[in-house]
C-alpha cells in the first residue's frame, strides 16, 4: 500500500510522518514528541509553557515555595560571619576570643563600639563614655547590634538556634515573611534593651532567636503540631538567661514577645486579604517599636 499524499510530519522531526496533533497548538509530533496530557497529546513546548504559567503553590500562612530552600536563612548566618570578621579587623585581630567564658566570650571592638545598642551614660570609668548613643540620634544601633557578636562563642550559639530553628520557619512562613519576622524580633529586643538596660552595650542575634523560639511555638500550635520539644529549648534557654549576669534579659524577653507577637499575625491572619493583614500587622508592630524607643530617649531626657 502507497503512503497517502501529504501526510503530516512531526514539526520538530521533518522526517517523521504523523497523524497526531498537540491538542492545545494542534501541531503534528510524532511519538518522541508527546507528552500525555489530560486529555489526548501535547508537544514539548506547549508542557514547557504549561509549568511556566502554572501557580506555585502557597504555605498554609501565604509564603512561596521559595522558602524551602532556606535561602534567607543562609544570608542571615552569611551576614554575620561576615560582619564578625569585620568586627575582629576593626580590633586589630582581636575580638575574637580573649573575653569571658574561659577566653571564647570576645572584647568589645571598635565596630562594637558603633554599633551595640546604647543608650547613655557619661560615667568617666566606663566605655560608655566614649559613646554617643541612641539618646543622641544613632538609631541605626538597634538594627546593627542584631548581627554584632561577644567573640565566637556568641555567635556559634546564636549561629546554631539560627539554623536549626529558622529553616523550618522560612520554610512555613515563606521567605518574606520571613526575613520580616526576623528583623522585628531583632528590633523587638533591641528596643527593650534600651529601655530596660540604657547603660549597657549590647550585641547580638540572641533576640531574633528569642523571636523564632517564640514564633516556632505558634506556628507549630496553629498547624496542630506537638510544641513539646520548642518549649523545652525555650526553657533551657530562659534559665541561661537568668542564671548568667552578663547576658541581656531584656533583650532576650523583648525578642521573645515581639518574634512571638508577629507569628501570631502570620499565622492567624484571614485567608481573605491575608497578605495584607499581614503586611499591615507588621507595619503596625514597627511602628510601636519605634514609639517605645522614642519614649526611652524622652526618658533619658529627664
């Protein structure tokens, strides 16, 4: 029997007759060229677009499947190693050990120095002396005190609570919600230290990871998940707190209830206008972060 005259050929293989079409661009492929789709055949390129266009699914708080790969969780710990090493040049090479707790605990650093969470104090015998402080404008220190660290035992604690804990959340969360939960927590106990502990310098990512400890209990109780194994590093973590003079309880309470607070925004928000609820509900925690400091410069001010 003859081929019959003009029989289609595959449009990728022109040498390849073929009676199939691509049920979405109706173009001819031949077996090598089909993908199964719900209903007959489509062709390679019109899968490809299908995954292009197709929605990535959501976490059930609203984040993208981005977070899954804990990208923010890797800057996080990237940005403070970083800033660590930036610390110890600033000392001329030290910093990093030589302080408290049998030599790991870290001296204060000229780039601890700019940084820390100040507030004032003009007593000749302290370092504070030779410090601004928030009271005088220097804002930025409740931001850059969240990734300046007391040597390498600081950061190694902070740095492993960091991993371990705050993948899962990134995950949960997305990335977005994510970072945002983070940097309020941060500012949260960066704020009580002022408030609480003006005189004092203080450093460190400890209240951002009171914030996850916090958030990590919600997130897990709004999913119906068992909380036991958060609460017993939480526990742990607050008898530390306690127990050691040197280490900022306002810092770490304030990174605890404000982390805390914004998880409990993210994860009960309304599925409907969610992001917006959500988005609004953090803008309002910073904003009343930002009141609370205001009323600690005014009442450095007395």
């Amino acid at each position: 029997m003859s081929e019959a005259a003009g029989a289609p050929v595959c449009y990728r293989h022109p040498g390849r007759q073929t009676w199939v079409r691509c049920t979405r661009c109706e173009r001819p492929i031949c077996p090598d060229c089909m993908h199964a789709a719900a209903v007959g055949h489509q062709c390679p390129e019109c899968v490809a677009q299908g995954r292009r266009t197709q929605r990535q699914g959501r976490t059930a708080f609203g984040g993208g499947p981005a977070g899954q790969r804990g990208y923010v969780t890797k800057a996080l710990l990237a940005t403070n190693i970083l800033v660590m090493l930036a610390s110890v040049l600033s000392a001329g090479g030290g910093g990093l050990l030589g302080g408290g707790f049998a030599g790991l605990g870290g001296d204060v650093t000229p780039l601890m120095a700019w940084g820390g969470v100040f507030g004032r104090d003009d007593s000749p015998e302290s370092i504070a002396a030779h410090l601004a402080g928030i009271y005088h404008g220097e804002y930025y220190r409740l931001v850059a005190a969240m990734f300046l660290h007391f040597g390498l035992l600081h950061l190694g604690l902070n740095m492993w609570a960091l991993w371990a804990f705050g993948r899962y959340l990134e995950a949960a969360l997305g990335p977005i919600r994510y970072l945002a939960l983070y940097l309020l927590a941060g500012l949260g106990g960066n704020v009580a230290a002022y408030l609480f502990a003006p005189g004092a310098l203080t450093v460190g990512a400890s209240g951002a990871v009171f914030g996850l400890f916090g958030a990590l209990f919600i997130v897990l109780r709004r999913l119906g998940n068992d909380t036991s194994s958060v609460l017993t590093v939480l526990g742990i973590n607050l008898l530390f707190t306690f127990a050691i003079p040197q280490i900022s309880k306002a810092g770490h309470i304030g990174g605890l209830v404000v982390g805390a607070l914004a998880a409990l925004a993210l994860a009960y928000a309304p599925r409907r206008h969610r992001t917006l609820i959500q988005a609004g509900a953090c803008a309002l925690l910073f904003g009343l972060l930002m009141v609370a400091a205001a009323i600690g410069t005014l009442r450095l001010s007395g």
